[in-house]
C-alpha cells in the first residue's frame, strides 16, 4: 500500500497536479485484525463496530495551500462527509431535492469550524 501511495503520489508531482490537488486518505472501518485499538476498546470487528476502536479512524487529508500541514483534529468526522466534500471542491452542484448524509468538511480541515456532528453525537 505505501508503495501504491507513493506512486500515486510521483504521479501528481510529475503532472504539476500535487498542490492543487485534494488528496484523503482514510481506511473503511477502524481497527481489526491484529491490529490494537488500544486504548480504545474492540476494534472494527463484526463484534464491535460501534466501539471507539471500530469508529475512531486514522484519516489524512493533504491540499497545500488549502490545508494547514502537520495539524490534527478531535472533530467527529465521518467518511459519508467525502463526497460532499469532493463535490463542493469540484465545484459540483448537489441536485435539488438530494439530501447527504454528509457535509462538506473542508472547513473543519482548515480549523474554521466546528463538525455538526460533534453535538449530535457526544452530548
């Protein structure tokens, strides 16, 4: 996988394309496996997806320029939020009557707003 990335990556640097370019990179559903979740319990197995282990989720998100190197968030996110997100930086328009589940995070990458989903999930 890190040589696939990597490649992936040469690829926008040759092309001119790597600072104007939103890469994510986020795996599907936490821990699981031998991997540990510690500590947070149960990984992303079928027994405990809902576990901090199965939902907390390592996800890296690079746009020189756009977004602020070297930061990390404790914002809840949710991998329904990547194709508002997309959608919004691709200048896409959202067809009238379709309802996301997602929103464009964006903003909270950037650190100019709060995810909406921090209240409706940890209070």
């Amino acid at each position: 996988m890190d040589d696939g990335v990597g490649e992936i990556m040469s690829a926008l640097r040759e092309l001119s394309l790597d600072r104007n370019t939103l890469v994510m990179f986020l795996p599907d559903n936490g821990a699981g496996g031998v991997a540990d979740p510690t500590p947070f319990n149960a990984g992303g197995s079928q027994i405990d997806r809902m576990g901090e282990g199965g939902i907390r989720l390592s996800f890296i998100a690079r746009w020189p320029g756009v977004l602020p190197a070297g930061c990390s968030t404790d914002e809840f996110l949710s991998i329904l939020d990547v194709f508002p997100t997309r959608a919004a930086v691709g200048g896409a328009r959202i067809p009238d009557g379709l309802t996301l589940d997602g929103f464009n995070l964006l903003p909270v990458l950037q650190g100019k707003e709060r995810s909406p989903r921090q209240s409706m999930f940890w209070h």
